[in-house]
C-alpha cells in the first residue's frame, strides 16, 4: 500500500445493526464520495442522502459528511 492510496474501510463492527460507518480517505475520495452519493455534500455539514449502486440505482440511504483536505487529516 502506498500513501497516494485510496482507502473505504468499514468504522463500525461488521454485522447487522442501525448504523454503518464507512470512512474514505486519499487521492481519490472526492470522486468515490461523488460516485456513490452523486454528488458532494457542502464540506462539514450532514446530508440526508441516497447511497447508490454501481449501476446508479439507490441501495440505501443515509448521512453523509465531507471532510476536504487540508482541513482534515486525511482529507
């Protein structure tokens, strides 16, 4: 693994429950984010949104947050 990585890696335990967190971070994280969201929630504010499949159709629905670099660690 490089540092120039892009990482999604699941924050919460696996399994059935409420919640699911899932945390990208690296090079590419804007476009994974824009590609499963279909678009980028205004930086530092929630939004409630649609979590879409490869081929467009949503899977699920949930909160997202946007974090950019430089003003977050991994950005």
């Amino acid at each position: 693994m490089s540092h120039n990585d892009t990482i999604v890696a699941q924050a919460t335990p696996p399994g059935r429950g409420g919640v699911g967190i899932l945390r990208i971070s690296g090079l590419k994280a804007r476009d994974v984010a824009q590609e499963v969201l279909g678009k980028l929630p205004k930086p530092r504010y929630a939004d409630y949104l649609p979590f879409k499949d490869v081929d467009g159709s949503a899977m699920d629905q949930g909160i997202a947050l946007w974090f950019p670099g430089p003003n977050s660690f991994t950005g």
